[in-house]
C-alpha cells in the first residue's frame, strides 16, 4: 500500500476524516497535529498566492531582446 495523507478534524469526542476513503481492518495510521493558523496567516497566505499566480501566470510571453545572455542552443534565438 502507498503512503497517503487525508484531511481529518476531531469533533470532540473523535477523528472524523474530511471525505470518505476505503480503509482495510487493522491499517497502520499516523495522526498529525497541525497547528490552528490564525485568519491573518491565512489572509497573507492568500495575498502571496496571488501574488505569485500574477508574476508567474501561463501566458508570459516575453522578447528574445529582454534575454541579457543569449543561449546559443536554443531553438528559437
């Protein structure tokens, strides 16, 4: 069987998976505490992930005159 992580929360009395996943009797577990993430970590978590999406998105296309070192290998120079 390979190594898997599944999202789970203690309900005050036990642990509750988040979704369903098909366990066989006597699986071996290990159980993670996280840590409760404040909502500003979690605001500023969000902020850097956009930030991120919006400096490195899929559709940059930028000039060959923008390269200060040409590669003489690639295919396109």
């Amino acid at each position: 069987m390979k190594v898997i992580s599944l999202s789970a929360h203690f309900d005050g009395q036990s642990i509750q998976l988040d979704e369903p996943y098909p366990f066989q009797p006597n699986t071996k577990l290990i159980v993670t505490i996280l840590p409760e993430q404040s909502r500003e970590r979690e605001a500023w978590l969000s902020l850097s992930e956009n930030q991120l999406n919006n400096a490195y998105a899929e559709d940059d296309d930028y000039p060959l005159n923008a390269i200060k070192t040409v590669n003489p290998d690639y295919e396109g120079s």
